[in-house]
C-alpha cells in the first residue's frame, strides 16, 4: 500500500527526476513535480498529504514563500537546501519543516524524512461505500454535515453517507476540524471566508450558531 501523496517543488531537473526516484522507490506516491513556486501555485489542487521543497528557487518565490501556504492547508513538508547560511535556517527553522534534507542528497536521509512526515500524517479514516471499507484522507475532507444518525461527509470529490453521529466522527477527526454548529464540522484548512453567521469552504457556506462563535473566533 502506497504511504502518501507527496509532491516535489525543485527547479533543478535532474535533482527533482533524482528525488521523484528515491521517494517513488520508498513507497510514496508522486502525485505532482514542480520546478518553482509560482508554477506550483497556478497549478496545485492540494490532493496531496506531504511536500519536499527546495528553499531556493530560481523564480521570484522561494521555498520559504511557499511553506507558509503549504503549512496553512496543515500538510508537512520538508525543506530541501545545500545552503547552510545560519540567517537562512533560522528563517526556515521558524515554519517548522518536519525535516531537512541537505543536497546533495543521499538516499538514506531521504528515507528519515520521509519516515518523519509518515509519523506526521493524520489517520485515516474508515467509511463504508459500496465498493466496501475504505479509507479517506481526513486532509480530503471539506466539511462534515448531521441529518440524525446519518452524516454526509463532503470531500473535493464526492460526498459520502455514513450510519454515524457527528459526536462519534468528531471524536476520530484530528484537531484542525472545528465544529460550528451543531449539524457541522469543518476542515479549518478549507475556510475561505468568515462572516458573523457563517463561514466559506471551497464554494460552500455553512452556517456558524452562536454557542460556536467564540470558539471560531478564537481558533481563527
């Protein structure tokens, strides 16, 4: 079974094809290879549950641009860097990266980070589907809504039933789900916008009750 979705932002060809091997070989699955930040951010969808960045990179954004916006949408990563300039690893120190890897790099330095990142993972979470038990990344997962017994979990590509109380899926969910109202949870990863009575993911509006309005605001 393949560990995790992960993706590479390297300007050097050859380093990124290297690293792309190494990982691939590790069990890890390469969903995307990006050569600079601003190519990574025009063409991302976030389907991925872990990064390996290089701190520098030949366009305007460097790796310190992008780990900011990586770490908001609570995926680890790791910094990739040849430089050891001690104001550098401070500034890269204060994102607190999972690891770092020194290029150029070795195979078994790979493998620690990577088995780093594995340990940083959220657990993924059984469903029962018609095809049988599955699993899901909780990072897939844009918000979780009530009706009874039965919840609706939405994900970015499909939503999916389940016989279940919201008080039990809460209770399986890591703790950058929120619940903002009695009837749902959101992944706080996904809010785009928050108003007094509600807040946007990803395109939907779910409504915020008033008993959840200062844990919201606290959180974010």
């Amino acid at each position: 079974m393949l560990k995790a979705k992960v993706i590479i932002i390297e300007d050097e060809f050859f380093a990124a094809a290297h690293l792309k091997e190494l990982v691939t070989k590790l069990d890890f699955w390469v969903v995307g290879v990006y050569h600079s930040g601003e190519d990574f951010l025009k063409e991302t969808d976030w389907n991925f549950d872990a990064a390996i960045v290089d701190i520098f990179l030949s366009g305007k954004l460097t790796g310190l641009d992008i780990a900011p916006k990586i770490k908001a949408h609570k995926k680890p990563f790791v910094f990739l860097t040849a430089n050891r300039d001690s104001q550098t690893l401070k500034e890269a120190a204060r994102l607190s990266p999972a690891a770092y890897i020194s290029k150029p790099f070795q195979p078994n330095d790979v493998t620690a980070a990577l088995e780093i990142i594995t340990h940083q993972l959220p657990k993924m979470l059984k469903v029962r589907t018609n095809k049988g038990i599955e699993l899901i990344n909780p990072n897939d997962v844009i918000f979780i809504q009530s009706d009874g017994v039965y919840i609706e979990i939405h994900t970015r590509k499909t939503t999916i039933v389940q016989r279940k109380l919201l008080k039990e899926m809460e209770e399986e969910l890591p703790d950058f789900f929120i619940r903002v109202h009695r009837s749902y949870l959101v992944n706080s990863a996904y809010i785009e916008k928050k108003t007094a009575n509600s807040v946007t993911l990803n395109g939907y509006e779910i409504p915020v009750s008033r008993s959840f309005k200062e844990i919201l605001s606290v959180l974010l």
